[in-house]
C-alpha cells in the first residue's frame, strides 16, 4: 500500500484558506460519497462507521461499507485507521486546499495488473485502433456539445443557429478525419466555437471571452476548471480499477503527471456533467456573483464558501441523476455508474482489441 501524492498542477486557482462550512454526505442507492468541507475536522473509524468529527463533536456516522469516496477540502484530517481502510478497500480519497487546487489522491498498489496494461500499450500503438476510437469519442463530445446548446438557450438567436451549424460542420469533418492532428485540430475549432456560444446564450452577470486556465479570470470558468477537476478524479480510480494506466492515452498527450487516458474518457462527459450542472445553476439563478471572489493578485476568481457548497450540491445531483445514454443495453444508470461502465467498455475494446467495443455516451 502507498500514498500517492502527485501533486499536479491544476486549472482552478491556488489556495490554502479552509473552508468553514458544513460537511456533505451523498448517498447513490447504499454507497455514499462524502464532501468533508469543514476546517478542523476528523474522518475516523469507529468500530462499523465511518465518522466526521468537529472538536471532538460527532458531526455525521455512514456505515463505513457503504463508503465509496471520500473528498477533502481544506485542513481536515484523517485517522490512520481511515487511510487504511480506504487503502485495503479501494476508496477513493482526493484532497483540494480550501480554494479548490488539487493536491494528491490516496492510492493503494493492490489492483494493479500488468496483463491488462501490457495489453493497454500494444493496441494504443495500433495507429488505426487509436484514430478510430478518437474519432467516435471527439464526434460524441462535440454532439453532445450542440444538444446542451439547445437545451439551455431561451431564444435561438440567427448567431446562435450559424454557431451550432459551424459545430455540426466541424463534428462532420472529424468523423472523416485521416489522423489524430487534423481530428484535434477540428476538435479545437468546434471548442472554439462552442466557448463562444456558451457566452451568447448565459446570464449577462455571468458573460466571458473564451475557456481561461491557470487560473480562471471569470466566475463562468472557475466553475467550469473546478468541475473538470471533480470529475477527472472521479473518472481516475475507475480507470484504475480495471487495471489500465490512466497515463497512457490514444488521444492526449502523454507528459509528466497527466492522467491521459482520463483527460481521453472525460471529453464525452465535460458537457454533459460539467457544463450542465454550471449552465443549470447560472440559469436558475441559484448562484450569483457574489458567490465568488477574486484573489489576492486579481488574476484569479473563485468560489466563496458558500458558493462551494451550492457548487457540490449541484454537481452531486447531477451525478446521482439517472439515464439511460450508454448504447449497450437499455438499463438505467446514475452518471456515476455509466462512467464505471464506460471504463470497463474501454478495457473491453482494449482486451479484443476491437474499437467497435467501445460506444461512447451521446445524449438527445
């Protein structure tokens, strides 16, 4: 068993303030996933339950056989107990600084297996196998894209109607893409495009000029890098667990601690589950400007702390909500558990090495 710290670099601003506000439990049928939020707090085990303490006050008790991930933000602490349990039992355990900057994951050494990523690197050297499979995954995000267009515009603008079918153009011409270059290059078009949309059809409060990164200079993207983040580790112990490298990709590139086959399986799911549950909290009105601020240096904007809690709210309803998107069978899933699906699709296609395995999620 090991620590495993990466402490890679992150889109949403840095910061070491802890957040004081409530902590968070989400229940998915009987498995829990738990937002500790609150400075000075204590993640312990108590003979069955998992348990959240605030000085030495019992905050909330979960079954601890019903614990699926535990995610940290701020100074809280766990008890050696706790970390071995999570390591013996495969729990998922992230932590963020109070403002949202991703620090490092707890990892465990036992699901490792070599078959699988020997397997893994052989077909991802297959040229054809990997501009097939980056073809249905780029055409699917982009898709995807113009049906949340569509949903969440109250008027559909002649500008808006010229974006989504310069998007469709553009999905079109990378389905018939020669290579991965000319598919990203399209790729980067419709993104583009996309991004410029998105600003056309949000709240005037909430306007932007185009994606910003490390860090996010406006309160529409900070939400945006802060819910990629959410969702990159929820899709990297997933990948992990049916023993494949979340850092040997098809479509990202691969450098220095960038899980690239996770950045690979989250493009279908950035519109999706990100750019909804923003787009859903914008237009509802349920989040507003005064849930951000700026930093110390004015380059960076984030979340206060209660807009953090309206943020992991919104962002667990959307995971916990039920579909039936996936193409394989007709069964209803969480977001949550399609995105376990979807893994175990990819190292399906990787161990048949047959492209046509793996169906990527397209939402109507």
């Amino acid at each position: 068993m090991s620590v495993y710290n990466k402490l890679l670099e992150n889109e949403y601003p840095i910061g070491d303030e802890p957040i004081s506000s409530c902590d968070y439990s989400f229940v998915e049928g009987i498995m829990a996933h738990i937002y500790v939020t609150t400075g000075e707090t204590k993640v312990g085990i108590e003979g069955g339950r998992l348990t959240i303490k605030n000085r030495d006050e019992t905050i909330r008790t979960v079954p601890k056989q019903t614990v699926e991930s535990i995610t940290v933000f701020g100074n809280a602490v766990l008890s050696t107990q706790c970390i071995q349990f999570c390591l013996t039992n495969g729990i998922s355990v992230s932590f963020f600084s109070g403002k949202g900057k991703y620090f490092g994951r707890l990892e465990s050494t036992a699901h490792h297996k070599v078959e699988i990523l020997e397997q893994q690197i052989d077909v991802f050297r297959d040229n054809q196998f990997c501009l097939e499979l980056c073809k249905r995954i780029i055409s699917a995000k982009i898709r995807n894209q113009e049906v949340v267009l569509r949903r969440y515009a109250k008027d559909h603008t002649d500008k808006l109607e010229m974006l989504i079918k310069d998007m469709k153009i553009y999905r079109d011409k990378a389905e018939i893409a020669d290579g991965v270059e000319r598919l990203l290059g399209y790729e980067g078009m419709a993104a583009r495009t996309y991004f410029e949309a998105l600003s056309e059809i949000i709240e005037l409060d909430f306007k932007f000029n185009g994606r910003s990164r490390r860090p996010p200079r406006d309160p529409f993207n900070s939400m945006l890098s802060l819910g990629y983040t959410l969702l990159m580790y929820e899709i990297y112990p997933k990948v992990e667990n049916e023993g494949m490298s979340p850092y040997y990709a098809v479509l990202h590139k691969t450098y220095a601690n960038h899980p690239a086959l996770v950045s690979d399986l989250m493009e279908e799911w950035r519109s999706v589950i990100v750019d909804s549950t923003v787009l859903s909290l914008v237009q509802g009105h349920e989040i507003k400007p005064e849930h951000f601020e700026y930093a110390d240096d004015s380059q960076g904007v984030f979340l206060t702390k209660e807009g953090l809690s309206k943020f992991i709210n919104k962002f667990e309803k959307t995971m916990n909500r039920t579909s039936r998107y996936l193409l394989y069978d007709q069964a209803e899933r969480t977001m949550r558990k399609s995105i376990q699906e979807q893994c175990r699709r990819m190292r399906i296609a990787i161990a048949n090495e047959d492209v046509n395995e793996y169906a990527p999620v397209i939402i109507r």
